[in-house]
C-alpha cells in the first residue's frame, strides 16, 4: 500500500517532465501532421524546415533533454514522410544539437537564479522573524532623522505604533533637552564624523507615547549605502534592571554611610576619652584654685600656676580636636577631568528611576563652556544623587513637582550644579549641613553633611537659597578643569 | 583627715598633678602612680587611706589593679574614675568591691564626697547593716516594673538594652529609672548599684 502512494507521489512529482516530453512529441505530430494535410510542403521550405521552429521552442522552453527528443522525433517523422534529403536531415541535426546546448545554457542560469531567489526569501524570513520577535526595539533612520523602519519590539517599548512613526522624526523618541538636539547631533556627525555614540552606545533616556520617560541603553550602528546614509538604532528598556541597580545603589551608599557611621561612632568614643583627659585636667585645676581663693591666705602663687596649667589643657583638648579634623580630611580620591554634564546625568538618571511615575517634570540645563572639571566622580555623583532624592522628597506631595538640574559658572570661576525644587522649601536657619540634623522624619541627618565633606574636600562650597518660585535650590562648585586637559570618557 | 593619704593612679600627668592639686586645696595629702605597677610595687608600705585608679589604662588597666590589690590583702576603700561608655565596667568594679565609681569629667564637690565616703567606710559594719536593712525597706516600696527596671539599670543596662529586655520603650524606662532613684534616694548612679549589692548580699 505504501509502495503504491510513494509510487503515485513520485510520478506526480515528475509530471511536469512527462508533460514536458509529451507536449514535445505532440507539438512535432501537430506540426507534421498539418504539413501532410494542407500540402505545404515547397523546394523552399521541406518539412524539416517547419520542424525546426518547434525544436527551437522545446529547446529553450523546456531544456536540453526535449530539445534532443524533439530533434530526435523530428528526424524520424521526416524519414517516415519524405524518406530522402540526407544534407538536409543533417543540418536539422546540427541546429538541434545546437539549440539545445543553448537551452542547456539559458535552463542552467534559470535554476540559478531560481536558487539564488529562494536563498533571498528564505533569508528574509530569517531577518523578518528576528525582527518582529527581538525583545529590543530597532529603529532604522535616514540621514536627516526620519525614521525608515520601526519594529515591532520599539512598538512594545514606545507604545507607538510603526504607522504612526514611519516617516516622522526620531526626535519623537526622546525627551528635551535631547528632543530639541537631536538634529544638531546628528548634523555635527554627517559634518565632522566624529562619534559620539554610533558604535559606542550609551544609556539616555527615551520618552514613551504617553510622555512617560524611561532608562534605556542605545547601541547605534551605521549603514552606508549608494541611496546615502542610515543609522540602526537597538533599544533596550533598562528599567527595571536600572532600578535593581538603583537599590543596589542605594544599599551600597547606605553601607558606605554606616561604615562612616560605625568609625565616626568609634572615634567619637576614642575622643571623648581622649578629651576627657585635658577637660577633667582643667575642671580639677579650676575647681581648686576656686577652692584655694575661698581660703583665707597668701595663695596667689599656686592659683596662678594652676591656671597656667589649665590653660595648657585646654590648648591640648584644642590639639586632640585639631588631628581629628586631620583625620577627617584624609582619603581623597583620585581627581580626573570628568563632564560635570554626562556625571550629572548620570547621577539624575539614577536617582530619578520612578520619578516620572510620580508625576516630577524634570529639565536640565548644562553650560558646555564649564563641562570640564577637576573631581572624583563617585563621590560627586553621590552629592548629586543626594540632592535629586532630597528635592524628590521635598516635593512628595506638593501640587507643582519641578526638577530644574543645571550647570553654570559661579561667581568665583568654578562649576556651580544647582537643584532646584519646588517643594516645602527650607526654614531660614536650619543647619541642614551639619552632621545628625534632618528635616525629614526618618532622616539620619547625614546625607547633606557627608555631602559637603566631599564638596569642601574638592575645595568647592555647598548652600542652599530659595527657589524664587517656592521651593529650595542646593547649589555645589566644583574647580574647573585646567585648559586643555582632555575630558575622561569615562566608563 | 589630715593623716590619710590618698593613693592616685592614672596614665595622664595632667589628670594625676590636677587632682593633687585639687585635694591639696583641700587639704589631702596625695601620691601619684602613673600605672597598676608602681602602685603594687608599695604595697607592702601603703600609707592608710584610700585609692582611686583610672579604668583604661597601658599596661595594666584599672581592673586588674583591684583585683591585685585584692589578692594581696590591701583593704584600701577604692574609687574608679572612668571615661565615655564604660559603665558596665564601671558596675563591673562596683561589684569587685569599689566603692564608688565616676565619670570624667567630674564635679569637685561629687569627687570629694566620694572620697569622704570612702575614707570613713568599713569603719563601722554596725552602719553597713542597718543601711542594708534601710535599702531593703526602701525597695520593698517598689513596683515590679520598677524593680525590674532597677535590676537592669544597676547590671549595667543602658536605657536602650533594657527597654529590649523588658519589652518596653526607652523612653518608658527613663520615667520607671526616674521614679527608681528618687523611691531609693538615690542621688547616682552609683548609688543605685551599690544599692542593688547591699540587696543581693542579704537575699544571699
């Protein structure tokens, strides 16, 4: 039974062959058979002479092997009917060698390209399913921004939908100040070549339909082409791993707080010993020569030495708190020339995961002119960090939630970074650097103090006024980079 | 008092020389030693009279001096100065037999109480017993919370530790710690340990 079906399927794979030689055989019968009946036959044009026609089209039309058949047929039939002209039987035999060796040829190059097509297709496919089924967004633009393609993981990541970006800038994507740039951006690019991002990749923030914004890591590779220039992009959504990080972060800097927390606590405890000494030493001298005044006598002599002694203790407890302050300066880090831009935005990127949710309207503002500056990033970055989630806090719950981060000369030829919220805003007098003072209910008092210990440390100040609109600005300097040092890159 | 001699210990010169001066105001005579060794090196040549020693100390440190001296027969009532945050060492002294223990910096007049407590004990055992019996009347008035809270204090408990063990706030155990000293008529800390060893002596 199988035997039968495989056979059956065999002979309808072939038919197109059968069909082949059989349409050949009829084609030559059809021919001859009308040149028998309507009499055609001329010393000018014998039988073989209408044949050959028709072994030409079996030849190109069906490849070498009808050819040679119908060749073949064509002789025999003509022997049948005019049984003579051997020159002529001849010839028809060359030309039909001939053609078919040419339909052998023209049938070769058809499989071909039929190959080649099928290759393409099947390529395609591959490509097309990639596309459609990556979890990162690809976005192909033209040279003067416009998005060309927009595939179905960017459809899931922007909520826009690929109708509704074909054709329109990518700028669409992003949120100011990136928004108003882009094409800046990339004219510079076409114009200089200089890489910024293409073949690099960065993290920046994209914004969604609904204006909410996002983490996202952007790798951008470059097509050139005769039709001109177009650039790759591939998203990827780094929310949530960002926040992970984030927390990550956040338990790092927190630990980083204890430990400085534990040995402050341990060195408060060595110096309160320590200054106990001298300060004991003075109350006992004091107390004395009190007691010696009281007395009836000629004493002046030992009170004046005791205080003298006194004095000398107190100079002692002032030495002991002296080389604390010494030891609180030390373990600098090391200084580089970094972008006070890209630390920023960094550092706001951080410390902003969430923010858009809750609803905080966030701009920037960076002067290029003071971009470079002499610091130790991470612990700037934790200044930052610190100021972007104070001002947060400071606005939970305030009708109007505005971020404004920027960076601009200060009066004394530093980077100045101020935040500037719009929340509560800070009661004139409070002594928000000090260390253990917190305006927040679950504050520890430390993030502000350690804070300007990494200012001072780089020899920049730290404040805070009120934002004019409501709310607090906290402005930090950092020195500037000396000129012409080349900006670090960074990680 | 004139024929007593108090004996100073402590590591710091400026602490040794200031408080002779200040007894010598009052009319003390005082030695100093700046270490448990060359205390222990006098023994046997003690001038009557009383000790107060420094708790943290190079070398040998406070405690080991009294247990020394102890062991080698000296009776000497014996005072501990001690710094920031050691108290429990300082309630660990108390029970080794110190009579009074304080903390640095400290008051003269609180200082020189100390000393003419300590110069005049062990006199009269007679006295000893009946303050015994007048403390246990004192904590008989007591609540069990404040018992508890007086315990735990005079063990050398911070506020916080035993708020912890007792399940309380802080907060709790400083009013019950407040309502403690006056019920006993305690004026110090001290008092209140001392207090709590006269009361485990006689339930023993």
């Amino acid at each position: 039974m199988r035997a039968i079906t495989r056979r059956l399927r065999t002979l309808t794979e072939q038919r197109p062959r059968v069909l082949t030689y059989g349409a050949t055989a009829l084609a030559l019968v059809v021919v001859a058979g009308l040149w028998t009946l309507f009499r055609l036959s001329t010393p000018e044009a014998p039988l073989l002479y209408w044949l050959s026609p028709v072994v030409c089209a079996c030849a190109i039309l069906g490849g070498p092997g009808p050819g040679l058949v119908a060749t073949a047929l064509g002789l025999a039939i003509a022997w049948l009917i005019v049984p003579d002209g051997g020159g002529a039987q001849l010839a028809f035999a060359a030309s039909g060698l001939a053609v078919s060796l040419v339909g052998y040829l023209v049938r070769r190059e058809r499989r071909r390209d039929h190959r080649m097509d099928l290759a393409l297709a099947e390529r395609e496919a591959h490509l097309g399913s990639i596309y459609d089924t990556a979890p990162d967004g690809l976005i192909v633009i033209d040279e003067i921004g416009v998005i060309r393609s927009f595939s179905a993981g960017a459809e899931r990541i922007f909520g826009w939908s690929a109708a509704e970006t074909l054709g329109r800038n990518v700028s669409m994507l992003m949120p100011a100040p990136d928004r108003g740039s882009h094409d800046g951006y990339l004219g510079r690019y076409l114009k200089t070549g200089e890489r910024r991002i293409i073949g690099v990749g960065r993290i920046v923030v994209g914004e969604r339909k609904d204006g909410s914004t996002f983490p996202m890591e952007l790798a951008i590779g470059e097509i050139r082409s005769e039709r001109g220039r177009a650039f790759t992009g591939f998203v990827r959504d780094i929310t949530e791993r960002q926040a992970a990080q984030a927390r990550l972060q956040e338990l790092q800097a927190e630990l980083v707080h204890m430990s400085r927390l534990t040995a402050m606590g341990e060195m408060a405890s060595a110096l309160a010993h320590e200054l106990n000494q001298p300060l004991g030493a003075i109350a006992n001298y004091l107390s004395g020569a009190r007691r010696l005044m009281d007395r009836p006598g000629d004493n002046p002599d030992r009170i004046a030495e005791a205080l003298e002694k006194a004095a000398a203790q107190a100079m002692r407890a002032g030495e002991i708190i002296r080389r604390l302050r010494d030891f609180l300066s030390r373990g600098e880090g090391e200084r580089r020339v970094v972008s006070i831009q890209k630390l920023t935005q960094e550092a706001c990127a951080l410390a902003l995961v969430g923010a858009k949710e809750s609803g905080v309207r966030v701009q920037y503002n960076f002067d290029p002119a003071v971009d470079g500056v002499l610091a130790d990033r991470l612990p700037v970055q934790q200044v930052i960090l610190n100021l972007v989630r104070n001002a947060l806090d400071a606005m939970d719950g305030a009708v109007r939630r505005e971020l404004l981060v920027t960076t601009a000369h200060s009066s004394d030829g530093m980077t100045m970074v101020s935040v500037a919220d719009t929340g509560a805003g800070v009661a004139p007098g409070t002594k928000l650097f000090e260390p253990f003072v917190s305006t927040k209910t679950d504050g520890m008092g430390v993030g502000l103090s350690i804070s300007r210990t990494i200012v001072e440390a780089h020899g920049g100040r730290i404040w805070t006024e009120p934002n004019p609109g409501g709310g607090a600005i906290f402005r930090f300097t950092v020195p500037l980079a000396p000129v012409g040092e080349p900006v670090e890159a960074g990680p | 008092m004139s024929e007593t001699m108090v004996h100073i210990v402590d590591d710091d010169a400026a602490m040794r020389d200031s408080l002779a001066f200040l007894l010598s105001a009052e009319g003390l005579a005082s030695r100093l030693y700046e270490g448990g060794a060359a205390l222990l090196a006098r023994v046997g040549e003690l001038e009557p009279g009383c000790v107060i020693t420094d708790i943290r100390m190079p070398g040998m440190n406070g405690m080991e001096l009294i247990s020394q001296l102890r062991q080698q027969g000296v009776a000497h009532p014996i005072i501990v100065l001690t710094g920031h945050a050691d108290v429990p060492l300082a309630v660990q002294a108390m029970k080794a037999g110190v009579v009074d223990f304080l903390e640095k910096p400290f008051d003269d007049v609180v200082l020189l109480r100390a000393l003419r407590t300590a110069l005049t004990q062990g006199q009269s055992e007679a006295a000893r017993l009946s303050q015994s019996a007048e403390v246990g009347a004192l904590a008989a008035l007591l609540t069990k919370r404040e018992r508890q809270v007086f315990e735990a204090i005079a063990s050398g408990d911070s506020n916080k530790t035993a708020a912890i063990k007792l399940g309380i706030s802080p907060r709790t155990v400083e009013i019950y710690r407040a309502n403690v000293m006056e019920k006993m008529k305690a004026h110090t800390l001290s008092d209140l340990v001392r207090m709590s060893m006269m009361l485990n002596d006689a339930n023993a």
